[in-house]
C-alpha cells in the first residue's frame, strides 16, 4: 500500500521528483493543504533519497492521505484494497518478447539438429505433417499433438518446420520451442507450467510472458508454444501426472484464445498416460484438441506417417548421392527395403553403414533390422533381458497366429517386468517401451473384459523376428521351410510378408537353385507384389543366380500371372526392370509374355536413343504378331512400339500399321470384354502417346472422340481418371494443329496434374510439362517456364530418355534466344551436343521434339 500512496501522490504532485529541492517543494505543498507540517528529511526517505528500512509511522501515512482527500489512512487503505487491481504493462515490447523467444527456440533447434544421424540439411521436410500443423493454426483449436514410437522423426520434423518458418524467412508469429528434458529438475509439488515458461525468457520483468497471454489485444500476432519430447521428461509416473495435470489446466487456460496454441510431440506409451484420463475422458479436454482421434482404442496409434518414397529419394540425394556412382534410386529397392527405410531411424542407419562393396548386405531390410537388433537389443542394457521379453511375447502369440499383441499379465507369468526390486526385467521392460520397440495399451478380451496387451511396436521388426525365429528353429533355410510357412499362415495378412523375407535370406545364403520350385506355392503368394519385387528386384549377391532363377521361371506358363502383377499396366522401366523383362523377351512361356515384354522394351530403348538394341527388339517384336491370346495392354503396347519404331528409326511407313490401328482396338476391347472389365480407355491412352511423339495429331483426335462416343457411358466412375488424360492429349493435338488454346484448357490441364503424375507414364508426364512449359512461353512469363522446363528434364534424365532430354535442352535454347538470354542457351546447346556425342549413333529423332 506504500507504493499505491506515493503513486498517487506524484500524480496529484504533478511531476516526478528528480532533485532535492523537488522534496521540499512537496513537504511545503503538504503543509499548505493539509495544515499539518511534514519534513523534506521524510519525503526523501520515503521517495528513496535517503536509505532507509523503516516504513512511515501512522502521524506520517494519516498526513499523506488527508493530502489525497481522505480521512486519514484507514480510510485511504480500506478503499484501495476494495479496487480492482489493475495490471502493469511489461516493460518489453511485443519485438523484444519475439526476438527472445527466437534465441531461446534456436537453441533447441542447434540441439536437435546436432543430433541428427545424418547432415541436418539433408534430413526431408515432412510437408504432410506441416500442412497438418497449418491447418491446425488456423482451426479454433488450441493444442495438437503428433504421437509417434521412438525414431519416427518427430523432433526432426519440428525443427525442420522451425527452420524453413523462423531460421529461413521471417515469421510474424512468436514460436517458443521447447524440448521437455529441459524439465526435469523442475519437477516437483509446487511446479507450475506457465511460470517454468516464464523463467526460460528471462525477461527483466518477471510477468512480461503472463501478461501476454492475458492479454490477447496485446498480441500482435500468435504464440506457439511447442513442447517436443514429452517422453523424455522422466519415467517417474507421479511427475508424469504431474505434468500432465499442468499440461491439461494450460489448454484449458487459453481454450478460447485465438493467439494462444500448443503443440506436443510424444512417444505412444506417454501419449497414453496423458491421453486416456486427460483428453479422451474429458469432452471439455477434447474439443481443444486439432484432429484427436475421439476412439480410446485407437489412441495408441502413430499419427505422424512414415517417410514417403520422395522424401527418401530426398534424403540419398543429399547423402549418397553426393559420394557414390551410380547414384541410389528408391525405385530400385524391395517392398521390404523400401518399407523398412520409412523409417527414419532405419534411414539414417542404412546412410550411416552404406558403402558400394557391400551393397548386397546393406540392400537387404532385414540387414537393417538385424543391425537395430543388435544396437538396440544385443548391444544395449539388459540385453539378455530384452531378448527374453520380446520372443516370450512372440511365443505368446504363436508367432503371429494368434494375433499380433499378448496380455501382459501371461508376460509377467513368465517375467517379473512389472517389478522394481526383482532384478533387471524390469528395467528391460521400461527401455524397450520408452524406445518404442513394444507398446502397451488396454483393450477388451474376448469376455468382454478391459485386458492390457503388450506388442511389437514396429511390424517389420516384428516379421522379422518372426522369420529369425522360424530359421533358427529350422536350422536354416530351405524350401521346405517355405512351404511350411505358405501352408500354416495361410489366411493370415503376414504371410506374404514372411515369404519374402525367407526369399531374401535364402538369396543372400546362396540357395538360389532349390526355389525353382516356387511354383508350388499357392496362387495368391506368387502373385503378391511383396513376393515378386523380392524376386524380381532384389539385389543378390551373385546376379547370375536369379537371372537363372527368372528364366526359369519364365518357362513355366504360371508365369503370366507373375508378370501381370510384376509389371501391371506400366510403360515406365527401371534398369533392373529390363533385365528381367530381356529374359522374359527370350524365354516366355506365352505369346503374349513376350510381346508384351518386346513392346516395351523397344519403346525404352527409342527414347533412350539405343539404336543396336531398338533395331534387335524390333527384328524379334516383328515375328510375333498379337492373337487372342493377347491381353488389350499387350495389344496396344506392340502397336505403339512398332509405329514409333518405323517412324523414327526404320523409315519404312506407317500407314499399314495405322490403318490396323481401329483393328487393333477393337480386338484390344474384345479381350476386355471377355473378361468383364469395364471399358476404360486404356487402349487410345497408349495409342495417343506414340501418335502425340509421331506428331499424328489428327489420329489422336479421331482416337480421343471414337473413345468419347463408343466406351464412355454417363455415370461411369472407372472413367474418370483416363478420360481426363485423354483430354490431355485432346488439348496437345489440337494446340499442334494450329488452334488456339484458352486460359480455361491450360487451366484444365492444370488440374489434372494428380492424374498425370500417377498415370505410371514417364513418357506422358515428360511432354506435359513441356507442353505447360510452350504455354507460359507465349505469355513470356519465364518463371513458369523454367519451372515446367526443370520438371520435365529432372523426369527425363532419371528415366534415362536421351531423345527427350536433347530436345528439351534444344527448345529451351530457342526460348532463351527469343530473349536474348545468351548465357543460359549457350548452356543449352553444349548439354544437347554432349547428350547427342555419347548416345546419338546411327540416328537422331529430329521429330521426338517435346
């Protein structure tokens, strides 16, 4: 109350006192009003002139009141008391609130980043999850969460966003950037979240934070608090809960608060304990929340998705490929390998052990696992502990026949992991759950009771171990293993899964031979895209044993089923691919194998300006013509190749072949009637995509509207995605021909840029951008341009289609000459000089011009 007194009486003073004889000035001014005399020595020890540790006596304080017009002091403290105490403004700005909060949040981003496995600017932003933290600031929510097992990249993914938001361009909003280990020592009874806050700012004024986020119009843009690694705070559950319950009164503080956001990240086992009681219990709870999954059951799952193949693909161009030739390309890897370093915890591993001399280890995903096994099993605390839990609960379960989690309390029968003071089970048991390599959660049993079940976090690792296990107890592997597997998981998801696994192994191990017999394995295992990448793609230690292996497997007439599945409805052909497909050329078993495999292989090879080998696939092609027993796809991919073939390369004319075309079409569409697949467009798709090369612009034409008037029927949903390519190519014709082309079709090609891009037709997508590229190069706008140019040559040169390269490079040299950009078309012309020196021979696709 002392400093309420003197505040007000230096506003009824009028002005501050700076000098001595300011005091006296005071004291007389008293005197005159009061009539009661107080001495200039006691002004300035109040106003602190003088030192002093005494406080004014009653004679004193009575005076000043009735100086501010009260009866004395009792009255003056009685009404102040009554008033609602206003707040003071903090000393720092709005910038200086923001400029500290930067400098703190960029100290745990240099933290995270340094711990990173691999060069933090070659770790991949995860634009899904950003685009869920966007949608999430602009939503009425208050709090999101990203839940995720250890190693999945949730710190990552937070610093990366920090870094492309705050580090790279200025962001308006105030981000405090938080890692919860920071809390530790922080911990105890009287902890409160919005002052531990506070102290990590180290404001002058000690409630500049709490004011802020009292007061939203002093705000001048968001606050984002982000609490990364809940996890990591302690294994205490009292402090746990502790936290939790500051955690859950925090989003509830600010719920209506427009400036005010958090986001958490956390590993599934905590997400649970503060989840369950706080969140899902808690309808008041629940609505703060951004996109909570409202089932108890599932709480437990990842909400943060694995790497998809372009972020991968991202991740080896900024590591390996940087080192290494040939360059290493996610389209080249298994099913397994590619689930595998989805992962980026396996990423990381696979980049960190990578070396070219043992890429037929290191190719393997199972190899990864083993090594992960061995860092995070074997080689870690506890680890004999370790292994007993985890192939107890596998045994539990049957090894996966018995689902895929076993109740904890048959676990603790067997292991005391729910007991401090019973050796190092539980110990074991508390590491393998905080690194997320099990996962409990509670759910119903089959009575109907709540049961707390304990599994195998990741599903990889899980096979694995299963497949580990099988092999052991086998004593190797064999086919007969093999077999076995086929026929006890029969009906279960995992057992294709384990098959390729057992595949991989009996590859590396050199037992190459005996699986000649894969035919005996049931139908739906021989035609599981998992079982044949691991055959046709996987990188063996000695390439001549599964090349042996597919040719003879290309003899037998089961084949055809493989190959569909192999290579279904897909014009584009990786390296490893044409291999495969050389023997399949050679040595099919059908007709229409090698057809098909002949068709395209010579499309591969026009635009990849091989001439020795177009000439050989085309000498073969032409001595197997299409009968009934071809498929529509096989149809049109012969006539498509052998039509490029004569226009480009043999100079013998097409019009026979042309005039076949609607021949060919019909008996492509009978093919599909017979076996009752609806009517798609298939057949003109891959038609107008040579003729579109050839520049037969009327064909496409006529192509595009017999398929509009003859398949297309209203309401047909199969249509959809072809019927906007065909457009496409309806749009290119007629732009070729000499019509003009509207805002509204290139607007419409615009939108169709998700069906191109996941039409599996490099070729297609390759002139679409093009295409795009001479649209905005009439309008001059040469950021759009480049944009579209840079596309089709990044899609052209990993294809590995020199035509299309070259003549790329060659329109863009035209285009920069037109604006008198010399130096970037003198680039041009030596990139399509030294493209048409080393893979130009006895031809050159003057017309392939894209």
């Amino acid at each position: 109350m002392i400093e309420r007194v003197k505040s007000e009486i230096l506003k009824k003073f009028g002005e501050d006192l700076v000098y001595t004889k300011d005091c006296k000035f005071l004291a007389d001014t008293i005197c005159e009003e009061t009539g009661s005399r107080i001495s200039t020595t006691t002004i300035r020890r109040l106003f602190g002139f003088l030192k002093s540790n005494t406080i004014p006596g009653k004679y004193t304080l009575n005076i000043l009141a009735t100086y501010l017009g009260y009866k004395d002091w009792e009255h003056f403290s009685n009404y102040w008391e009554t008033q609602p105490k206003a707040e003071v403004a903090p000393k720092e700005s709005w910038t200086d609130f923001y400029n500290k909060a930067i400098s703190f949040s960029t100290d745990t981003f240099n933290f995270i980043s340094g711990q990173s496995g691999i060069p933090f600017q070659a770790v991949s932003p995860r634009l899904e999850a950003e685009k869920r933290i966007e949608k999430f600031l602009s939503s009425k929510n208050s709090a999101l969460a990203f839940i995720a097992p250890g190693g999945c990249g949730k710190s990552s993914m937070i610093a990366k966003w920090f870094e492309r938001k705050w580090l790279n361009k200025k962001n308006e909003d105030v981000v405090l950037f938080l890692n919860a280990s920071l809390m530790i020592s922080f911990l105890n009874s009287d902890f409160k979240l919005e002052n531990w806050l506070q102290d990590q700012l180290k404001f002058a004024q000690k409630d500049s934070l709490k004011y802020f986020l009292k007061h939203p119009e002093a705000c001048e843009s968001k606050i984002i608090f982000v609490i990364d690694a809940l996890d990591e705070v302690t294994y205490d559950n009292m402090k746990l809960e502790r936290l939790f319950l500051q955690l859950k009164q925090f989003v509830l503080n600010f719920k209506d608060s427009s400036k005010v956001k958090l986001i958490l990240t956390s590993r599934n086992t905590t997400w649970q304990k503060f989840a369950l009681p706080f969140v899902a219990q808690s309808n008041a709870l629940k609505e703060c929340w951004y996109d909570l999954n409202d089932d108890s059951e599932k709480i437990n799952e990842a909400n943060l998705a694995p790497l998809n193949q372009k972020e991968i693909q991202r991740v080896f161009d900024k590591t390996l490929n940087l080192h290494y030739a040939p360059n290493v390309s996610i389209e080249d890897l298994t099913y397994h390998q590619k689930t595998v370093l989805s992962n980026p915890f396996f990423l990381e591993l696979f980049i960190k052990l990578y070396s070219p001399n043992k890429i037929h280890k290191l190719n393997k995903s199972y190899e990864l696992i083993h090594e992960y096994i061995k860092n995070k099993v074997h080689y870690s605390r506890f680890s004999e502990e370790k292994v007993d839990i985890l192939y107890a609960i596998l045994d539990l379960i049957g090894h996966g026949k018995d689902g895929t989690a076993a109740k904890k309390l048959e676990l603790r029968e067997r292991f005391p992991v729910h007991l401090k003071t019973a050796g190092d089970y539980y110990s074991a048991y508390q590491e393998l759950l905080s690194y997320g390599i099990i996962t409990e959660y509670i759910s119903t049993n089959k009575k109907n009771n709540y049961c707390k079940y304990v599994k195998i976090t990741n599903e990889t690792l899980f096979e694995t171990l299963i497949g580990i296990s099988l092999i052991e107890n086998n004593d190797g592997v064999n086919f007969e293993l093999i077999k076995r597997v086929d026929t006890e998981y029969a009906g279960f998801e995992l057992k294709n899964r384990l098959i390729s696994y057992l595949l991989e192994s009996s590859f590396l191990s050199g037992k190459h031979l005996e699986l000649k017999n894969l035919f005996e394995l049931s139908d739906d295992t021989i035609s599981a895209p998992c079982v044949l990448e691991t055959i046709f793609n996987s990188p063996i230690h000695n390439e001549k044993y599964k090349l042996d292996l597919i040719e003879h497997l290309a003899e037998n007439k089961k084949s055809e089923k493989i190959f569909s599945k192999a290579f279904s409805d897909t014009l584009n052909l990786q390296e490893n691919s044409k291999a495969v497909l050389e023997i399949f050329a050679k040595n099919g078993a059908t007709r229409n194998l090698r057809i098909r495999s002949l068709g395209l292989l010579l499309i591969s090879a026009i635009f990849s300006y091989d001439s020795d080998k177009a000439d050989a696939y085309y000498h073969d092609l032409s001595k197997e013509e299409v009968d009934t027993s071809c498929t529509g796809f096989t149809i049109a991919v012969r006539l498509a190749a052998v039509l490029m073939y004569n226009h480009f390369i043999g100079n013998d004319s097409d019009d026979i072949e042309l005039l076949k075309l609607f021949y060919y079409r019909e008996m492509s569409y009978m093919k599909y009637a017979e076996s009752n697949s609806n009517l798609d467009g298939d057949f003109e798709i891959i038609l107008c995509m040579a003729l579109t090369y050839m520049e037969s612009y009327h064909k496409v034409l006529q192509l595009v509207d017999d398929a509009e008037h003859l398949y297309k029927s209203e309401g047909d949903g199969n249509w959809s995605s072809n019927y906007k390519l065909l457009q496409c190519y309806k749009i290119f014709a007629q732009y070729s021909l000499g019509m003009n082309i509207e805002k509204e079709q290139v607007d419409y090609l615009l939108s169709c840029k998700s069906e191109i891009n996941s039409s599996q037709n490099y070729y297609l997508q390759i002139y679409y951008n093009s295409f795009l590229s001479t649209c905005y190069l009439e309008n001059n706008d040469v950021q759009r341009v480049e944009e579209f140019f840079n596309k089709a040559i990044e899609l052209s040169e990993f294809a590995n289609y020199h035509s299309c390269t070259t003549s790329l490079y060659r329109k863009m040299a035209r285009f920069y000459n037109g604006i008198n950009e010399k130096t970037k078309e003198q680039i041009c012309i030596a990139e399509e000089t030294r493209l048409l020196k080393k893979y130009a021979s006895s031809y050159t696709l003057e017309a392939l011009l894209v």
